[in-house]
C-alpha cells in the first residue's frame, strides 16, 4: 500500500522514530511503500528541512529524532 500525501509519510517517519529511534530507507519503504530511490530522496529531503536529522554516511546512514534546541 503507498501512501499518497508526503505530509501523512513524514507523520509515519515520525511515529516510527518515537517508536524505534532509528529509521533505515528499507523501513521508510515498507512503512510508505515507496522505491528506493523515492524513499531516499524524501527522507534527504525531510533531513535538510530540518524535520528529522542524520547519523552516519552511505550503507550505514540511518534517521532520526531532530534534537531540540536548547
């Protein structure tokens, strides 16, 4: 099933890193039903508008919780 809206994807990405505290591109595929290189794209995307940040780099880049601003 692909969920349509990127605002319901990224209340998904958000729920799945409250949950687990990491989200791989495979689990944004699985949760959205995106491709590889959609999912990838959309969570770089989320990434650079601040709605989430990244650790890591290639094979082992992983997503997570944006830290609050202190």
């Amino acid at each position: 099933m692909r969920i349509a809206l990127r605002s319901d994807r990224l209340e998904l990405a958000l729920a799945h890193l409250e949950k687990n505290g990491v989200l791989r591109v495979p689990d944004y595929q699985h949760l959205t039903g995106l491709g590889h290189t959609a999912a990838a794209a959309e969570l770089r995307e989320f990434c650079n508008e601040g709605c989430i940040a990244s650790s890591g780099c290639g094979s082992h880049k992983v997503y997570v919780k944006k830290r609050s601003a202190e």
